[in-house]
C-alpha cells in the first residue's frame, strides 16, 4: 500500500470518469451517498481525510500543500480531472487547484473556505470549547452535540431535515477528535490564499453558497467568482452552510452539467 493510500482511504460509487469528493471537517465520505444516487456515470470516490472516516491521525507537522500534495497523487492515480468539495474539503481542493493548475478541469467548491480569509467568530470560540471538552470528557456523543449546536450556524441549515440531521450526527459521533489533543488542525490551517493565488486556478469552477450561509462564506464565495478566471457562482435557496447535503435534489442538475 502506498503512502498516499495509508494516509487517504477512499469508497467508491458508480462507473464512469472519475470524480474526487472531498468533505467537511468531521465527517466522512459516507455523507456523500445521496447525492451519488443522482449523479449516474460517474465513478465517484469519496477521500476520507486525514483524522477522518477509515484514514490514520492527521500527522504531526502536515501542512496543507503537503495534503493537496498527497490529493494530488490520489488524482493521478484514479486518473481523475474532476473534484467536488465542501467547507473545510473546499479548502484542500482550492490548494490542490492553486499550486497544480494543470491537473484539475472541473472543479466545485460549496460553502468554500479559504486559507487567511476572516474567522467565523462563533466557529472559533467553538472550537476551544470542543478542545476543553475533550479534555474533560473525551466522549465522542457530547462532543457531536456540541459541534452541531448554533451557533456557529454549520449545521442550522439541516434543522429543515431531520434525516439528515441524524445520519450526519451518527457520523460526527464516530470522529475521534485526536486532532485537539495535539493541534494539529492549526498546522494544517495554516496556509493564506491571496487573490494572486486563486488566479492560479485553471479549472473550470463552480462555487455553491447557501443564501442562509455565514457571511465568511459568502464573501469567499464572491472572492473567487471575482478571481478565478473561470469560475460561476450558484446561490442555493433555502440552504446553510451544507448546501450539497441539505438539496441535494436541488443541486444535481447544475453538478452533472459542471461534471460532464
């Protein structure tokens, strides 16, 4: 097994040219089979990130080029041109697309985040609440509950769909959570994203935004329909900050085109 397999597993859905999933930080590529279903002739693959799903601890000292790095090779490897990311998964395809430019042609970015962009200030005190629970409890169900509650409004939009709600809670009560024993999210965060940088980015782009999502969100959307030289943006009504998830059935039309 090489490296880059130890480090990122992956499931795989359907046939077809292939498409990298990147999800949001403490869930797994499991959250991504709804809107698999939709999205016929594809061979989709769903990449756990480190700390994540069935992949190893975040190791100490990774940066995020070092990730987009072993994405990269993961791509190469599935000869696959084509990547769909959400929230903190939007932030490694972002850095993958910037420093290769020539190995992605489509690209989705939802909820996108962007290394050095303003802190969500209610994620930020959640956050060291969670690192204070851990240290208290260690348990993984109050933790899930604490992460879903608003704010910060991540998962306010799933209030609409209880299913959802609780297929996302079981798989958040099954994260580990080491990352907050040893701070590893901050190393791995740590990256800025100039406009300069996003100009790098050749990809044919499509960037979803909740018209309920944090104002964060909103502005980085703006930020790369505004730099990216080929890039659209699409406002999904009715949704938070998990706008592939909470519509899926809204979203796959505009997915399949930018995939095909």
């Amino acid at each position: 097994m090489s490296a880059v397999r130890e480090l990122l597993a992956t499931t795989t859905y359907g046939s077809g040219p292939a498409v990298l999933w990147i999800h949001g930080y403490t869930m797994d590529s499991s959250t991504w089979q709804p809107l698999w279903q939709l999205l016929p002739g594809h061979r989709h693959i769903g990449v756990d990130l480190p700390g994540h799903g069935r992949s190893g601890p975040v190791p100490t000292g990774l940066t995020l080029p070092g990730l987009a790095a072993a994405l990269a090779e993961l791509a190469r490897d599935e000869q696959a041109s084509r990547m769909v990311a959400l929230s903190f998964g939007s932030l490694v395809a972002t850095q993958l697309a910037v420093d290769e430019p020539a190995l992605l042609d489509r690209l989705v970015l939802a909820a996108p985040t962007l290394g050095g962009a303003p802190a969500e200030p209610h994620a930020k005190r959640r956050y060291q609440e969670l690192t204070m629970l851990r240290r208290l409890a260690g348990a993984s169900a109050p933790l899930a509950d604490l992460w879903m509650t608003s704010p910060p409004d991540i998962f306010r939009g799933t209030e609409k769909h209880p299913e959802l709600r609780a297929r996302l809670r079981s798989v958040i009560a099954r994260h580990s959570w080491a990352e907050l024993d040893n701070g590893a999210m901050q190393t791995l965060t740590a990256q800025s994203h100039t406009p300069s940088d996003l100009a790098r980015i050749k990809a044919r782009t499509l960037v979803f935004v909740g018209d309920e999502d944090m104002p964060v969100f909103t502005a980085n959307a703006r930020l790369l329909r505004d730099t990216v030289p080929d890039c659209r943006l699409r406002t999904v009504t009715g949704t938070g900050h998990l706008p592939l998830l909470e519509r899926p059935e809204a979203v796959a039309a505009d997915l399949a085109a930018q995939l095909a």
